[in-house]
C-alpha cells in the first residue's frame, strides 16, 4: 500500500509539471471584433486616403491602418475572399503574450478583403500577427 501511495504522488506531481508547459489560450471573443466593411461606403478622411492608396497599390500585400479617428484597426487585402480575427493569449514561462490573429483566405485577383478590427485595448494586444491559407479546409 505505502509503494501505491508513493507511485501515486509521483504519478501527480509528473502530470502536475507536465501540465505547467507553455500555453495558448483563445480567450474570451469579446476582447476583439470584427467587421466586413464595404469599399464603396464613405469613411473619415484619413480612413478614406489609406484606403484608396491600397487599393490602387500594384501589390497583393496586407495593408493595415490603426486609425486616431477611432482606435480601431482596419486591414484590406486584394486576391483575398475571406478573414477572420482571433485573440490569442499566450503564456510561455510565465511571459504573457496577447496577440491578435487576422487569417486571411486567398482568393482569386478581382476579390478583396476589407475589415473593422475593434478590441479591448486594457486586455488587448502586444503584437499583430497575419496567416494567410489558401484552402478553405485550412481557413
């Protein structure tokens, strides 16, 4: 009996460390929100400018704004037919990361992508980070 007892707290403390290893949480959705915004509508001048300036950009990059008028953050991307956005926190050692994800889904070149990113700023964000796939079944 004394053996089980002690390969039972071995056992639990083993699990215990294991259980302590780095961690990424997807946190609570109301710390971010996202909207699909329309090209045609009418924005404040500076969302206005930046906007035309990347759709009339040559390249299929990202482009992303954090706008003063509104704090929030706006993203657009031609050749693109999908987003979403998560939150991510991330605990590594006891360092705590929180991270907004945007995950774009090609799409073909007359497609375009243009979100609202609204957040927490007391819970939200260290850094952006930007996936782009190209299967639906990875989107």
């Amino acid at each position: 009996m004394r053996q089980f007892v002690v390969l039972l707290f071995i056992s639990l403390l083993i699990l215990n460390g294991c259980s302590q290893e780095d961690e990424v949480i997807s946190a609570d959705p109301s710390v971010v929100d996202y909207e699909y915004l329309s090209t045609n509508e009418q924005y404040s001048d500076e969302i206005e400018r930046w906007l035309r300036n990347a759709i009339n950009s040559e390249d299929e990059r990202i482009h992303s704004l954090s706008s003063s008028d509104d704090d929030n953050v706006y993203f657009y991307a031609k050749a693109h037919k999908r987003a979403k956005v998560s939150y991510l926190y991330e605990n590594k050692e006891d360092i705590i990361n929180k991270s907004l994800k945007i995950t774009l889904l090609k799409g073909n070149k007359s497609e375009d992508v243009f979100i609202k990113v609204s957040y927490d700023s007391g819970l939200c964000c260290d850094n952006v980070i930007t996936d782009v796939v190209d299967q639906e079944s990875e989107f």
